[in-house]
C-alpha cells in the first residue's frame, strides 16, 4: 500500500489552498495591531535630557470651550455643494443652502471642505477613524474579540479625561463603541434600515434644547435619515430632498443658537454611490462634506482660497483636539489643519506661523512617538521607509528647537525658515499617512484575483484526483513529485530573482508562483497521461479500466442531484440572508438530500420494500436477488434505510434546539442549552439539565463500547483495548466531576472554595492528560485484535504448493501464504463475530481472530471518542446532548451511506471501494450543520471565550494553549467530521458482515466468496485501497474547498456591499479556519487509518513466521 | 409446412397492433390535454371568480380563503373528472359495500397523508405551533396535488403508487403524467422555500405563501408538460399491461 505518496498528494492539496487563502486574505483583509496607550498632558515633548524646555503636550488656553459636532450619515459632497447654475437641480442637489451661504456672508467664520474617508466606508469604521485618528482596519488585532467597545485612545476618551461633560444623542452604534463614556447618552436604534424617522425626530427632540442649556462641553448628534434615505430609495429621490431640507434647517436653528466660545462641526462620515450604497472606495462613497463654523473667527481673512483643498477624514481629529485644548489620541495618524491655526491680524504673520508651526510640532510629536510604539508591536511597516521617516522627524525638530527654542526671533530670514519648516512637517505627516494607509487601508484587487484563481485551480486539482483517483494514484511521480519539484523551482527562482534585483524576497509572490506553476504542471500532465493512457496499455492501468467497466457506475455516484444541492450550498454563501439562516440552509439541504436517497432507489427500482407480492413483474426488480434469502436480505437493508432517512431527518429537527442567535435574526431566541449550568437558579432545572448531560455522556461511552464488543474488539489484552475498556470510562466520569465541580455556586462551599477552585484545574488536566495517553497508546499498537492458537499442527494445513516454495525469499513466501492465512481468517471470523469459540465451523482453523473485521474501523472509532468527549467538555454542559445527537447522526448517515451502497450496487462489491458523492455531501453538510447545532456562529462575538481556560489557571497561561482550546470549541464539529471522514470508507464492510452472515448461513457454510471478509477485503487490494483513501480525502477536500472558494468570490464580489464587515468577511474567516481544521484533521484521520495499516502488516508477518516454523 | 404461410400474417398483426395501440395513444393524450387543461382552469376560475365575487379578496391578503377554493376546486375536478374518464382500476367486484369501503379507504388515505405531508414540512423548518393552521392548509394544498391524484389514477393500494413511482413502474399515460405533475408540484414547494430567508419583505414572503405558490405554479406546469412530454416520447414508452 502506498502510504507516503498519498498522504503527501492530500498534503500538497491542502498547502495550495492554504497559500491561495493566504494570497487572497491579504489582498482583503486589511491588518493592523491596536496600540492600547493612551496621550495624556503631561506627555513631555522633548526627551528628558532637555530639561530647559517645559513645554506641555496640550495648549493651556484652548481655542474653544465647546463644541457641536453635527453627523449627517452618508452627507456625500455633492449634497452639501450649492451651484446656483443648475437650472434644474435633481433632488440631492442644492438642498443645503445654509452652508454655502454662510461660507459666502462670514468668510472668516465658516468654510466648507471636501471631507475623504478611507475604505471600508461603513459607518462603524468611519466611527472608529474620526475619533482616533487611525485607519481601523477589519481585523483590528486588539486584546479582546469579545466586545465591540474601542480599544485606541480616541477623542472621546480624551475629552472625558479631560474633564469635557459629551452628551450624546443618535444612532446606537456610538453607545456599542464607547459604553459609559458619555455624560449623558440618548441612543437611538440604527438598524432598521427603513425607518428614515425615528433616529432623527429623536435627536432634534433633545438637540436644541440641549444646545441651549449649559450641561455641556461638548454635543455630538448623528443623525441616520440620509443614510437611510439612500439605501432605501436611492439618492435621486424626493425622501431625499425632505430629509435633506430637515438638515438644512436643523444647520440653520444649530447656528443661530451657538455662542462665541462654540465651535459648529457639520460632518459627513462618508459618502454614497448613485444607487445610495456605501462599503467600498469609489470616489462617491470616500468623499463626504466637512463644514466648520464658528461665531468668533475661524480663519485669516483674505486667505479662503477659491478650490478648497481635499481633506483626510482622520485629519479631523488633531485639529478637533487641539481647538478643544485636549491630547491628540495616542494612535492618531492624522495632520492638523494648519489655516484654522493661523489666528490673529493679517500684519503679524510671525505669530500666525509660530502658531502653526507649534501646532505642527505637536502632532508630529505624537505621530512619531505612535511609530515607534507601533514598529515595536508589529513589523508589518516597511523598516525602511520607517527609517527615513524618522530621519525626517529628527532634523525638523532639531529646526525646530533651532528656531523656537531661544526666544529671540525675527527678521525675514527667520520667517522663511520657520515657512520651511512648517512644510517640512505637513510633508511629514504626509509620508506618515501614505505608508500607513497602503498598508492598513487598501484591498489590493491583484492579489485577491491571485488568490481566487490558485484557490479555484486547487478545487479543480481536487476534484481531478477525488474523480480519476486511480489514475492518479497509478503515477504518482508524473502527478505529484514532478509538480512538486516544478513549483519549488519556480517559487526558489522568483524568490531567487527578487533577492538578486531588490535585496528583499516578498514571501506572497514566490509562494504564489510555486503554487500556480506546480498546479500547472499538474494538469499538463494529467491530460497528456490521459491522452496516452488509451494507447499505451499500460497493464495496470488496463486493468483498472477494465474493472471500472465492468462495474458499470452505481446508481448513485454520478452527482446530478447532490450536484445540485451542492451547488444550491454555494451559491447561498453570497448572500445576506442566507448566510445569516445558514444553519438551518444546510438542514434544509441535508434534509432534501436524505429524502432523495429513497425516493431516488425507488425510481431505480432498488428499494425492495413491497415487492415480494408482486413477483410476476419482473421488470421492476433488480437482476440479483433471486433467492429469498437475498430478497429478505434486500428488504431488510431497505428498512433500515428508510428507517435511517427518517431518523436522520428527526434528529436534524432536533439539533435546531441547540442554535445560538445572531444579531440580524429579529425575535430569535438562543438555546437554553447555550446558557452553562452556573448560570441557572433554579435548583431542581439544573440537576436536571445534570442528570441529563451525564446520561448522554454514559449513552456515548456505553454505545462505542457495545460497539467494539459487538464486533469482537473488546477480547484481546493490547493496551489499545484497555484504553477502550478503562481509558474511555475514566475520562466520560473526569468531564462529569468538573461538570459538577464547574456548575455548582461558589458560595456553596464556604471554606471548600480552594478546593473546589484545585478540582477546576485538576479534573480538564486529568481528561487532557488520558486523551494524549489514548491516542499515544492507539497511535503505538493499534491493533484491537485477539488471536487464538490452536494446537493442531500448522505445517498439515498449508497446501503443497507452499511446500514448494519454500526455497524462495521470505517476500515471496509471504505473498503466497498471506491469502492462506486469510482463508483461515475468513472462516474463523465468523466464529469470532459471535464469539462463540465453541461453535467451529466445517474446517479446522488454526488461527481465530476477533475482531479483525473492524480492525481499522475500532482504532478511528476509539480516538473519536475520546475526542468526542474533550471537545464537550469545552463546551457548556448543554451540549452534550447535542455531542450525543452527533454520535447518532453520524452512525445514520453511515448506515443509509451502506445501504444505499449495496442496494444500488448489487452483488459482489470486492475491489470496488469508492464513496459515493451524495455520502461525502452529506458528511460535509452535517459538519456545518453541527457547527451551527453546538451553538457557534460565524462572528466573532459569538466565539465561546470560557472554553479558553478551562484546565488553565488563567493568571500565566500564555497565548498557545488558550487559543488552541478556543479553536478545538469553536469548529469541534469540524475536527469530529473530518478524522472520522474515512469511516465513510470502512462503513459498507463492516456493515457487510451481517448481512453475508446471513446469506451465508442459508447458502450453506462452504463458499468462501460469500463469507463476511468485511474490512479484509482492503488488504486483499492494498492499491484500491490507498486510492480509494486518496479519493475519500480529496472529495472530502473538495466539498469543503468549493464552499471556501464560493465565500471567498462573494467576499470579493460584494466587497461594496453593506454587509460586508458584518457578515461576509467574518462568514470567510470562519470558512478559512474552519477549511485549515478540516484539513489538518482529514490529514490526521487518514494517518491513522495508514498506522493501522502498517500494523496490520507487521502483525501478519509476525504471524506467518509462527505458523510456518 | 403449414407455418410458413402464417408468419407475414402474423407480423402483420403485429404492425396492426402497433398501430392500434399509436392511435389508441394519441386519443388518450388527447383525452388527457382537455382533463389536464379543465384542471388548470380551474385554478385560474378558483384566483378570478372569488376575487369577482368577494370583496376584499386577494391571494396575499386572504391567502387562506384562495387556498381552500383552490384545494376544494382541484379536489372536486379532479374527482369528476376521473370518474367520468374511469381511469381508475376496475373494481373486481362491484357490490355498493365494495365502493364504501374503497371510498373510506380513500378518505382514510388523504388524511393519512395529509398528516404525513405535515409533518415532514414541519421537520424541513416550518414552525412546530404557530401558523400550525397554514401549515396544514398547505400539507392539504399538497395532499390534494398529489395524493388525490394516486387515489383518483391507482385507486387506494399503496403498492401500485410505489410501482408508479419507480423508472419501469408505469402502466399507462395516466401514470407517466402522475409522475410528472407529482414530481412538479413536490419540487415547485421545495422550491418556494428558497425566497423564505431573503430580507425583500414582500407580501408574499410570509409562510406558507411562497410555498403554496410554488406548488400550484409547479402542479400547473406538470399538467401542460405530461402531455408534451408524452406525446414527444410516445414512440419510446411502452407500457406493459398488468
């Protein structure tokens, strides 16, 4: 059998859709680690050598006192522009007159900006970017998932450390991101898109009279109308020109209540495409309006400059924190607004430019100190260019001491220099902004079309190899090692080149190419191999060909319906709706393609459940069964297949119980199984729900158990046995007593809390320490075998031609005995099956083995449990009844899977062992079922944080272990599926055993062919057997790699989307991890099943040694 | 000797035959496009007339209503219309207490599969107690389709809508059609399950109005495609006869 090439091929798979994950999430994903550190006053500007100069990171004579921050969400420029020549304004235009003509009366005291924010343009991003000065970024690598509350400092934060009172009114977002921050809040709910009304009939019930009276410092009003409007009619519409009329008048009744020492902000967060959506980076959604106004002035007279200059969303916030005389936030990457700085007469234009220029000076300040903080946290910056920059930083501030640090000044040379300066600094900011926004703030579309087309053409490699396994698995140096070797080469010499040309070797680019070349390679040669396979006869592959011929295709592999419900499963990965149903989508579709399997053997006239009275139309019956054995055999599988489907399609209305919610489901309520025990107060409902979860876990232990007896596994003394026959128990009773430990309330105990807090501890190590001790001892001898001797002489049994041929290799020995023993095997299986070691049959066996019909079933079936079992322990105690539902779900599909089987296959299935597609859809399906029915849901706020700790004292747990807890809880259904994937496999032999018993038992006791060889027949054909694991993995492979493939495309589609940040990129990551898990642990599953195939060979040849001696 | 002469004759009987059995084909598909278009009609007769009638009738609005005069409607054309045609097995006996008894049979049957038509839209996802009245409505709505039908065509034996609905397992046009319309109106509400989820808010999103839709939709497209389909087909079916 060929272990390594096909492990390896399964390996390479998976690598190629790693990098093409990998290519595609950093094109999408826009990366950048959270400084949590906050700006204070007494951040001193220069370093500490310098003790000559006192000067302090805040102004102490702030410009303003307050100010009125106005949001209109979604304001787009074009709203807030007013063009008196349009003869004919469309219903957005020229709404807002109030600003421009205020611009146009008091030019000193108002002017109106084009304001640019940086993709994503959702509100919540926007949010994030113009109150702490930074590019928030999807994946903001922050201290805690759990919550949505802003981490950074931000100008909120600060405005509250500085004593500012900020009330706050509108939509409810705020109040997620910044919980108990404001000193009085009034939010309004922002999701239902629909309403135009509600949030800002609220807000302007307060907004005045809240102006008016003097509770505050500072006012921040959002209003969502606008927004709404546009995604609800569009921009051109008549709403529109209402509600943008109401703002208008809201502008003009803000501003007449203002006072001298208030400054009026008008702010759009972002704009909005001509069809009123917003997400993405075209110019309509970036570009909103910004209107500053103050009744004392703002601005040098005579300076306003005909085409305002575009500017940056963040830019808002130095300027906002320095006017208001409070720290710039920590993070900020923003530059001040230098014309609001140069205040007082036009003649004393020194002082105008020391202004600025000490304004510049303190944002620059901050934003190198931020830098270097950052490029401590991470490296993703350029070091390069991160040196430069700081080259830049130094010399200005040494300018800048130069020029301000002796207190004499004047003269033009001075001005000039001092004009030089601030352009050095604004030049600065600049380079800052532009390094960190290509890093943080762009999708970069080459690198997502990279990523999509590797990912695509691993799907196709996948599907090449699940579909033309045998020829594949019959070259594997032409198919794996050549493609292989091609894609290094390709990958070095990329790598190669670029380290040559540009000293710096860009790690995506190379892996990028190694794995295109290499997939290339792949397909070129699979189609030549193809091409010449017709003329070369090649014997083995002739030989193939012929059994496939032979075997004329069974009813159910070609995928015509589960082609289609596969396809349905991806396409309702793009969209909204149906990713948020997702969980019941996949029962749905699990559902409709159980239902079919029947349906489908009845069209074929293979479901022989009321036949037998109507014998005289022999149309309608299969070829086979002519005895009435067989047929009763025939209608047995029947029932159990309808019995199964039934079942199955039960217990997946069942596992609806256990769903937890998402946000966007309105009036859904998560499981109570969902809640943990400790957090119930009733008494009775919680021994209850106790007793209930221990029942469910002794139903697991008790099943695998009498399953593994049943099949005769149990007998043997191997420490794989004893693992199942004690190990299992012990750790089923370890996860009870920290169930108990962990439910109970800690006031209970009284002085026992120390205890009670070591048992916490002790009990999950304990079940981590048998589980690695399980799977060591299984991993090491696996063979739950028991083998009897008996004394009759060995040497009378072996036929003659043995004799013969004792002068040869050991090897060929070997190949001639093996098929001996296993005729002795064969007959004494039966035996053992029974376990009645007293009822012989006909011939004299020499050897009995029990179990060694399942031998490579009970070892996987044996980790599984165990595994089952840690991975319940890490969820709450609920959901062992939704671990059980798993158990029997699985062993339903497993059954209909070999029913079907047989049914549409009739007669002898030897050598013949490929898993049919609908089986493996709907092993996968099930996978995403149970990720939705043990309560996990794609966001991240859903992620089940507690199991993070559990059997780690959480004060030096470091990050490894309580991340690797949090992966096996969050895709435990995953992991479940995909190690015990080759079960698929092994299911219709072992199942075959009752069945041919029977059959057998009437056919009379001597036919070899028809007795139970069950999972023997795998090592009868070593080769159809690597292939047939090869083919299991890849399908297995496949259907997970097409739904990756499909959310990946929808993420790349409706990256413009509104939902994108809410649904689709989470719904992605999810999908990525949860294909790497799936990957890692199909990889695993077929590593054991390979372990106990080289064991098995071990095992023979010691035996035949014995035997033959 | 005397067998040679016999055998044109014979195969000319078989040509005869086939013949026959072509025209006999031809006038029951016939037959079949005017019961198959009286039926269509009259769900249209059950969307028009109520609305002419009744006042503030609409299928959205009073979904309900419209789904009763339409299940009412099929059911009582469907029911004379196979008895007119007599398509139905023969009786082997004909006694009064024989008819009773194949009729309570009958009605046993619908309502036995109406639960069972309930439940299984229950268990793919339809609320378990609220709307369990619409629920049943649409499990009647698709008793009527397609369990009437097998009661009016097969007669109450469950054997022959087993044999029906397997590849050989048809005896005459009247099965291959009951296959199609089943078939279509089964996966016209399975399809009408899909706009379920989407957040459009139409009218006709609510439970079970999409999917009662789509079976009426696909119980009407099976009736016009039996025929064509048929027809188009008539060479390649043969039907065995019992």
């Amino acid at each position: 059998m060929k272990r390594v090439p096909v492990l390896a091929l399964v390996l390479w798979i998976c690598l190629l859709f790693y990098v093409g994950i990998w290519i595609f999430l950093s094109g999408f994903l826009l990366v950048k680690v959270e400084v949590n550190r906050s700006s204070s006053c007494k951040d001193e500007l220069f370093s500490k050598h310098d003790s000559s100069h006192t000067e302090h990171f805040c102004w102490s004579e702030p410009r303003f006192k307050r100010a009125v921050i106005l949001i209109i969400d979604a304001l787009q420029f074009d709203f807030a522009r007013f063009d008196p020549e349009i003869k004919d304004p469309r219903h957005f235009q020229n709404k807002l007159g109030v600003l421009s003509e205020v611009v146009a009366s008091r030019p000193a005291h108002a002017r109106l900006y084009p304001f640019r924010a940086d993709p994503p343009t959702t509100t919540m991003q926007r949010i994030k970017g113009f109150t702490t000065g930074s590019l928030p970024t999807f994946v903001d690598v922050c201290s805690n998932f759990g919550t949505n509350a802003i981490q950074e400092d931000n100008l909120i934060h600060q405005l509250g450390q500085n004593g500012k009172r900020v009330v706050f009114m509108g939509d409810d977002t705020w109040e997620n991101l910044f919980p108990n921050q404001f000193h009085r809040s009034l939010p309004f709910p922002s999701f239902i898109v629909k309403d135009l009304h509600t949030v800002d009939n609220g807000i302007l019930q307060h907004l005045y009279s809240t102006v008016e009276s003097s509770d505050w410092d500072v006012v921040i009003a959002h209003f969502l109308g606008v927004d709404h409007c546009g995604h609800r009619y569009g921009p051109d519409h008549q709403a529109m020109a209402d509600k943008l009329t109401q703002m208008d008048q809201v502008i003009r009744s803000v501003i007449e209540r203002l006072q001298n020492d208030t400054l009026l902000v008008v702010l759009g967060d972002h704009g909005m495409t001509d069809t009123g959506d917003h997400g993405g980076d075209s110019q309509k959604e970036t570009d909103a309006a910004l209107f500053l106004y103050s009744p004392s002035a703002l601005f040098t007279a005579g300076q306003e400059k005909a085409l305002q200059e575009v500017v940056p969303q963040i830019d808002l916030v130095p300027t906002l924190a320095q006017l208001l005389g409070i720290p710039i936030p920590y993070s900020n990457i923003g530059k001040v607004m230098v014309e609001l700085f140069a205040l007082g007469s036009p003649e004393d234009q020194s002082a105008q430019e020391r202004r600025q220029a000490e304004a510049l000076w303190i944002n620059a300040n901050q934003v190198n100190s931020y830098l270097d903080t950052y490029s401590l946290a991470n490296k993703d910056l350029s070091p390069v260019i991160l040196a430069h920059l700081k080259d830049t930083f130094l010399l200005a501030a040494a300018e800048y001491k130069a020029l301000f640090g002796v207190p004499l000044a004047g003269g033009p040379e001075h001005s000039s220099r001092v004009q030089a300066l601030i352009a050095t600094f604004q030049q600065y900011l600049n380079q800052v902004r532009e390094t960190c926004q290509a890093s943080w703030a762009r999708f970069h579309p080459l690198r997502m079309v990279a990523g999509i087309a590797v990912l695509a053409a691993a799907c196709a490699l996948c599907f090449i190899t699940s579909d033309f396994a045998d020829v594949v698995g019959a070259s594997y140096r032409r198919l794996l090692w050549i493609p292989v070797v091609c894609g290094a080469v390709a990958g070095g010499g990329v790598a190669l080149w670029q380290f040559v040309t540009r000293s710096e070797v860009d790690v995506l680019s190379s892996l990028g190419m190694a794995a295109l070349v290499s997939q290339l390679s792949f397909f070129w040669n699979f189609c030549r191999r193809k091409a010449t396979r017709v003329f070369a006869h090649n014997p083995s592959d002739l030989l193939n060909a012929a059994a496939d011929a032979a075997q004329h295709r069974p009813a159910l592999t070609w995928p015509s319906v589960p082609l289609v419900i596969f396809f349905l499963r991806c396409a309702s990965l793009f969209s909204d709706s149906y990713v948020v149903a997702e969980g019941r989508v996949a029962t749905f579709l699990l559902s409709s393609l159980a239902i079919y399997i029947p349906v489908q053997l009845n069209w074929a006239g293979r479901l022989l459940l009321l036949f037998e009275a109507q014998k005289s139309t022999p149309t309608c019956l299969p070829p086979q069964p002519s005895t009435p054995a067989a047929s009763s055999s025939y209608k047995k599988e029947s029932l159990t297949l309808l019995g199964c489907t039934g079942f199955l399609v039960a217990s997946l209305y069942a596992s609806h119980s256990f769903h937890g919610c998402r946000d966007e489901q309105g009036g859904c309520e998560p499981s109570a199984f969902l809640t943990p025990l400790s957090g119930l107060r009733d008494i009775q409902l919680r021994n209850f729900r106790y007793l209930l979860s221990v029942s469910s876990i002794i139903a697991w232990v008790c099943l695998v158990r009498r399953w593994m007896r049943h099949y005769g596994n149990m007998n043997s003394k191997s420490p794989a046995v004893l693992v199942a026959r004690f190990g299992l128990p012990l750790v089923a009773m370890f996860v009870c007593l920290y169930w108990a430990m962990s439910s109970a309330p800690y006031e209970g105990f009284g002085n026992l809390q120390e205890v009670v807090k070591l048992a916490l501890l002790v009990f999950p190590r304990a079940v981590y320490v048998l589980f690695g001790l399980g799977v060591a001892v299984v991993c090491w001898d696996p063979l739950m075998v028991f083998l009897k001797t008996r004394k009759e002489p060995a040497t009378s049994l072996l036929p003659p031609t043995y004799r013969a041929s004792t002068g040869v290799s050991l090897q060929a020995e070997l190949q001639h005995l093996i098929p001996h023993i296993y005729q002795r095997m064969r007959k004494s299986l039966r035996a053992g099956e029974r376990e009645g070691a007293g009822r012989e049959d006909d011939g004299q066996p020499t050897v009995e083995a029990y179990g060694l019909g399942t031998v490579y079933s009970a070892p996987l079936l044996l980790v599984l449990a165990l595994l089952g079992l840690v991975l319940a322990m890490l969820h709450p105690e609920g959901l062992m009844l939704s671990f059980m539902l798993l158990l029997l779900q699985a062993c339903a599909i497993l059954h209909m899977h070999s029913a079907a089987t047989s049914l549409s296959t009739p007669g002898s299935r030897a050598g013949c062992f490929s898993v049919s597609w609908f089986a493996v859809l709907m092993w996968g399906l099930a996978a995403t079922q149970f990720f939705y029915s043990t309560g996990h849901l794609p966001t991240f706020p859903s992620i089940q944080w507690n199991s993070a700790f559990v059997g780690l004292s959480e004060v030096h747990a470091g990050h490894l272990a309580p991340a690797l807890l949090v992966t096996l809880n969050t895709f435990s259904s995953q992991i479940l599926f995909a190690v015990s994937c080759p079960l698929l496999l092994l299911w219709p032999l072992v199942c075959e055993s009752t069945k041919a018993g029977k059959r057998g038992r009437r056919a009379g006791e001597g036919e070899d062919r028809e007795e139970a060889v069950m999972e023997m027949r795998l090592r009868e054909n070593p080769d159809r057997f690597s292939t047939a694991l090869l083919q299991l993995g890849a399908r297995y492979l496949f259907i997970h790699g097409a739904q990756l493939l499909a959310s990946v495309c929808a993420a790349a589609i409706l990256r413009r989307h509104l939902m994108v940040w809410k649904i689709f990129a989470p719904k992605l990551i999810f999908e990525a991890s949860g294909f790497a898990v799936t990957s890692v642990c199909v990889l695993l599953g077929l590593a054991l099943v390979m372990r106990v195939d080289s064991a098995v060979s071990d095992w023979f040849k010691r035996l035949i040694p014995d035997h033959s001696r | 000797m005397e067998s040679l002469p016999q055998q044109p004759n014979y195969s000319y009987d078989i040509a005869i035959e086939v013949k026959e059995k072509v025209t006999m084909k031809d006038i029951e598909i016939k037959g079949m496009v005017s019961a198959h278009c009286i039926i269509a009609v009259s769900i249209v007769m059950a969307t028009i007339v109520p609305a002419v009638l009744l006042d503030d009738f609409s299928v959205y609005g009073t979904h309900l209503v419209w789904l009763y005069i339409c299940t009412g409607g099929v059911a009582a054309v469907n029911i004379a219309i196979y008895t007119v045609l007599g398509v139905s097995p023969p009786a082997k006996k004909n006694t009064l207490s024989h008819k009773v008894t194949k009729v309570s049979k009958s009605c046993l049957y619908f309502m036995f599969s109406c639960l069972l038509f309930h439940g299984i839209i229950v268990l793919y996802g339809a609320p378990l107690l609220e709307s369990a009245s619409e629920t049943f409505s649409f499990a009647v709505l698709l008793s009527t389709f397609t369990t009437l039908r097998c009661l009016c065509i097969l007669g109450p034996n469950g054997q022959a809508w087993i044999r029906v609905f397997s590849r050989n397992g048809a005896m005459s046009i009247w099965d291959t059609s009951l296959q199609i319309t089943t078939a279509s109106s089964v996966i016209g509400a399975w399809l009408g399950a899909f706009p379920l989820p989407l957040d459009w808010e139409r009218p006709w999103q609510v439970w079970p109005i999409s999917c009662t839709l789509g079976a009426t939709l696909g119980f009407v497209a099976g009736l016009f495609i039996a025929p064509i389909w048929i027809h188009w087909h008539r060479k390649q079916l043969t039907y065995k006869s019992k």
